[in-house]
C-alpha cells in the first residue's frame, strides 16, 4: 500500500484507537491521532490527510461538526464515522454531511482496512483531470463545471461519480459500480442517495442542451453528448 496516503484519526477512545492505529500503519498508512476535535481539526490543517476517520461523541467539537467545518473548506477528502451512534437519523445526518461511509462500532479492524484498501484502489490516478463534455468543461481536480463561463462547484460525492461517467461517456456505468466506487456498498440507503445525486448533476449540467444523463432502470446511467 502506497505510504504516501495519510490518515486523521479523531477519536477519544485512546486504548481502541492506538491499536487500531497500529493496525494501519502495519498496513504502510501513515497515521495522526487525535483525541478530540478540537485537536482535530488542528491537525486537520497541518497533516494533509487523504481519509479521516471519525468518531462522533467527542468533547470540544464532535463528530458532525468537525465533518461540517472540513466539508466547508474540502469536499474531496474522504470521511469515515465511526462510532455505537447507530440510529437511522444519526447515520442520514453523517450522509448529508457528505460522509463517506459510516461504520458502526464495534467493528473489526481488518473490516475496516478492507475497506479503506478498497475505497484507495477504486481511486484511480488519472493523469487527465479536466474533461471536455459538449460544451461543458468538467475540471475533476478542483470539482468544478463551466458552461458559457459559469461556473458550479460538485460535491466529492458528485465529481465522482461525473468523473466515472466522463470516463465512460456514451457507454452504459453500472449502478452498483458507482455505488461501490463513491459510496463503499450498494445497499438500499446509498441507492436512494444515488438518486438524488443524478438529480442534482442533471440541474447543475442543464444548460447545456448538449449533454444528458440517461438512467437505465435498475441498471445503471449514460452519459450521452449530442
């Protein structure tokens, strides 16, 4: 595993997370520990990480609002929860806050290692990052789409999933390819987020007559330029 890849891990759990840290670094990742979120998001600015993992019950700043105050400033880097917070208003919150998965503790480690090898694999370097779609320059690098000279900026969740289209345009990209890709799985919750990202793609490329999203139900999306 490339050792270049840094991870935040913001926890106040100090036993759990010395071996779970132990645990990634075993794994070649290079790992910063906090103990509450304060120091967090501190760290955050200091230690250039590409995935932080997050526990939500934490004194100064929890969970929720350091994912805020990151995803204001950063919407590419990835984030994991990890916490016993299980209930279902608890795990949309951390969606909406542009999660990137959301692991319910206790957890294995070697889960989770899956995990992140996968989301880091399914990362392919791409030496080509702006993309020519109709008359829509889609910049991946810096998550942005201009059209006439406006400009809209995606999400992390929507460059990704513009970016396996724009890779794929005129050829059909697997529902559950996307899913697994942007999201870690494809159950039922991350489905209808799906959805709901390909609606705001769609109004966000609309004025653009040249290109269009097409759904395949229950298979997958195109993305068609005239």
């Amino acid at each position: 595993m490339n050792h270049t890849i840094n991870i935040l891990l913001v926890d106040d759990d100090l036993k759990n997370s010395m071996l779970l840290k132990r645990f990634l670094e075993v794994e070649g990742y290079c790992v910063t520990y906090a103990n509450n979120g304060a120091i967090g998001w501190e760290l955050y600015h200091t230690s250039n990480p590409d995935l932080i993992l997050l526990d939500i019950n934490m004194p100064e700043i929890n969970g929720f609002e350091l994912a805020k105050k990151i995803r204001e400033i950063n919407k590419k880097v990835l984030i994991f929860f990890l916490t016993d917070r299980t209930e279902k208003d608890d795990r949309l919150k951390g969606f909406q806050l542009k999660g990137n998965d959301y692991i319910p503790k206790p957890f294995y480690p070697e889960e989770l290692i899956a995990k992140i090898n996968e989301r880091f694999e399914n990362r392919t370097i791409e030496t080509q990052q702006e993309y020519l779609i109709g008359n829509t320059l889609f910049d991946s690098n810096i998550s942005t789409v201009t059209y006439n000279g406006v400009s809209h900026t995606l999400t992390a969740r929507q460059t990704d999933i513009l970016l396996l289209l724009s890779q794929n345009i005129g050829k059909m990209v697997e529902r559950e390819q996307i899913l697994r890709t942007v999201w870690g799985d494809d159950s039922n919750a991350n489905s209808l987020a799906l959805n709901v990202q390909i609606t705001y793609l769609r109004r966000i490329l609309e004025d653009d007559a040249s290109i269009s999203i097409v759904s395949l139900k229950k298979k997958g999306y195109i993305l068609q330029v005239k």
